[in-house]
C-alpha cells in the first residue's frame, strides 16, 4: 500500500494578485497534495471574500484595519477564517509554523520583510516577489543557507534557469562549467514603436502586453524593460554570478523563457506557453512534476522563433540597472525605489513614460548608496531613495 503524505500547508502573499490567482489555479487542480492554510492581501477585501470562499483557509491578513473590518463584515457567516491585519501580522503568516511553503507575490519592496521572515523561517519559497531579491538579494541568500529554507524562483525566466541547472536538494544550483546566463525578453508593447513618439504613450497602451497578462506595476515594467534589468539583478544575487555573466536576448514570442549557456559550447533553453501556471507548478511540485492546467507546446504550428539584440537607446531603464548592479547593492536599493516612485507617478498620469529613466537616473545620481546589508538599513536607504525621487518627480512632472 503506498503511504499517503500530508497535504503541503501553503501561504500566498499577494494572493489577489495575478501570480497569487495563478497560484491558486494550480493549487485547486490538486486537493490532495495542497491545503491552503492562510492568504494576504493588500485592500482588495471582495477579491479576498472570494478566495476566503473558495479555499476556506485558517485565516487571512489585510494590509490595513479598515479593509480587514470589510472582510469580517463579508465573510460573518463563515465561521472558523479568521482575518488579521497590518505589517507584523504578515511577516508572521511568513513565519507561522503552520504553513509549510509560502508563495512570495506582493508587487514591490512592500513583500520584503514578509519574504525575509519566510526565509529566516527555513520555509519553502516560491519567489515571484523579484523586487526583494534586488533590494536584499545577499541578506536573503545567506539567510536561506542558514535557515535552510529552499528558494525556488516562479519568475518565468529565472525558473527556465533554474530547470537548465543541475540543483541539490535545497534547490542550490551547480554552476560548474557554465559559461552565461541567457534571459529572454518580449521587448513589450513599445519594441518596434518609433521612439519619437514614446512622449505620448498612454498608461492603457503602457499595460498592453503583448505576450502576458499581469499585474500593473510589472507590465509598466516590461514596457521600460526595466522588468529585464530587475531580473538581471535577479539572476546575479539568486544564482552567485556577476553582471557580466547574465545577458538579455529579445525574443518576441516569449515561448523560450532562458537559456544556460555551457562552457563546451552547448546551450540549454526551457520552453513553455507564456501561462505562469506553468513555472508556479514546476516550482510547487519540484522535484515532482504537476499537471498546470497548460499544454506543451505545438511547435510546427509556431514555426519559427526569432532572437534578437536589445536596443539599449531605446530601452535606458535596462542600463541602469546593469550600472546599479555593478556599482552596489545600494545603489540597486535605490533604483527599484526610484522606479516604484516613477511608476506609480506615470500610473497617476502625472508623468510623462519616457521619463521614468530619466527620474531614476537623476535620483541615482543625486545619492551616496553605501549601505549595510541589515535589513534596517536597506528600508531606510529605500526611504531616502523615495524621498528623493519624489523630488525629482516635481521637476520631471508634466
Ligand atoms: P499584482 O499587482 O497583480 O498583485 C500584487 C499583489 O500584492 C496583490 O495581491 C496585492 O493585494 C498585494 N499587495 C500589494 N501591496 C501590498 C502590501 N503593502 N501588503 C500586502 N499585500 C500587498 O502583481 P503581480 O503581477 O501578481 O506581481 C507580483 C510579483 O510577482 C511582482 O513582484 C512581479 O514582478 C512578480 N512577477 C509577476 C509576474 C506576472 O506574470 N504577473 C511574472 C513574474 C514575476
Ligand atoms: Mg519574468
């Protein structure tokens, strides 16, 4: 007779999000193997009602008391949910022995403390949450290696280099005899759009992936190419290499998420639909493999994949992060700030998109980035890049 396992406890941070939806997508089409134990969210209280019905946790976390006094007002027929709120009550549902793996999907540096307690915990990670990992990438690397906490990346490209490596059983992967790291990128909406008129983008055009459907902030991202430049940031921290050994490759279609190139001459590629049910189930049932809900690939149809150059005029965002990263962790701190603040002042309509680069330059520029890696110090520097960015934005608004 085979013995029949617990079911894995599972938190999701940032569950009405588009990677926590996805997430649980792939969570619901396997009962047996995954409970959901307890979800986070922001302030979206009626999206959280619908999953708090649907997945029945042990309780859920609100980013603030008024969307969680929403929450228990909707769900006061359903007894046995409870629902916290606030900053601590988050990084304790990372940390709570009651949860086995914790998926880390908050959008910003707003899912750094809950991520690190996570870590620290010695949980299993599945990390979408990339801007933790630019603003403490070293911090959370050692903290794992301490802890013992397994950190499998559900970032579609650093997943594709995660399944082109050899790993151990914590999920460390080997890097013997690898020569580069390859990620591949959409160029998003704006990859063949005349540069002169980028001025006038919209933020509905600015949203409209061409390949993907996520989240706003993340899609603003993808259409600066700053998303590449945070995921080169990414690779460097969660795989141990420098700037100079990860590159960046257009590919339109977004069907060959990474490749790992060795140093005899052979190149790995990990392909896949562009669904990031794909990656979140490599990542939940690793080492196993799950069904996702998604098909392979039909390549005759497809017929053919292009690759090309990025163009570095046209995309500055991605420069500045290559600088960031070589200059210090500081300075990488302070340019995932930056680009919050920009984003979020383009998403107001008070910015105009082709001067987001410009306000991350000026606000780089403008600061002494020598920071300890404590995670104190980090969100303090993280501050200070805010403060000054949003100074910078009073000059750069329209
Ligand atoms: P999203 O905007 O759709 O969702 C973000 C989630 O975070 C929501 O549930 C929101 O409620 C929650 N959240 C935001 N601020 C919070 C706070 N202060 N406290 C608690 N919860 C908070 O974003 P997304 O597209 O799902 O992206 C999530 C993360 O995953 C980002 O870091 C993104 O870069 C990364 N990622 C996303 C995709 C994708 O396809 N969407 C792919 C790769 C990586
Ligand atoms: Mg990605």
């Amino acid at each position: 007779m085979s013995e029949r396992k617990d079911p894995q406890r599972i938190g999701v941070l940032g569950a009405t999000g588009s990677v926590g939806k996805s997430t649980l997508d792939v969570i619901a089409q396997h009962p047996e193997r995954y409970q959901v134990t307890a979800l986070a969210a922001h302030q979206d209280s009626a999206g959280m009602e619908a999953l708090a019905r649907a997945f029945q946790p042990q309780y859920v976390v609100m980013a603030n008391e008024h969307a969680a006094r929403d929450l228990r007002r909707a769900l006061s027929d359903c007894r046995g949910i409870e629902v916290h709120s606030g900053p601590e009550a988050l990084v304790a549902m990372a940390a709570d022995p009651v949860i086995d793996t914790v998926v880390a999907a908050i959008v910003g540096a707003a899912g750094l403390p809950a991520c690190l307690a996570a870590v620290e915990a010695g949980k299993r990670i599945l990390l979408a949450n990339k801007e933790a990992l630019v603003m403490a990438g070293d911090l959370l690397i050692r903290a794992a290696r301490a802890s013992g906490a397994t950190i499998l990346p559900i970032d579609s490209e650093h997943n594709g280099l995660f399944q082109c490596l050899p790993v151990d059983r914590q999920g460390v992967a080997d890097l013997t005899g690898v020569e580069q790291l390859w990620l591949t990128a959409s160029g998003g909406p704006f990859r063949e759009r005349d540069p002169a008129t980028l001025s006038s983008v919209t933020v509905e055009q600015a949203c409209a992936h061409p390949n993907w459907a996520m989240g706003q902030k993340i899609s603003i991202d993808s259409a600066t190419m700053m998303n590449k430049g945070l995921e080169v940031i990414e690779a460097c921290r969660l795989f141990g290499l420098p700037a100079a050994q990860v590159s960046v490759v257009i590919h339109p279609q977004s069907l060959v998420h990474a490749l790992v190139q060795y140093r005899d001459g052979s190149m790995l590629a990990q392909l896949g639909a562009a669904d990031m049910r794909v990656p979140i189930a490599q990542a939940l049932g690793w080492p196993d493999r799950l069904q996702s809900g998604v098909s392979g690939l039909d390549l005759a149809t497809i017929g053919s994949l292009e690759f090309l150059p990025p163009d570095d005029q046209r995309f500055p965002c991605l420069g500045l992060a290559r600088q960031a990263l070589i200059e210090s962790p500081g300075a990488t701190v302070a340019l995932n700030a930056a680009n919050e603040v920009a984003v979020e002042a383009f998403l107001n309509r008070s910015l105009r998109f082709d001067r987001i680069a410009g306000v991350i330059d000026a606000t780089l520029a403008m600061m002494e980035h020598k920071v300890d890696t404590a995670l104190e110090a980090l969100l303090e520097h993280d501050q200070r890049a805010r403060v000054n960015a949003q100074q910078q934005l009073s000059q750069w608004s329209q």
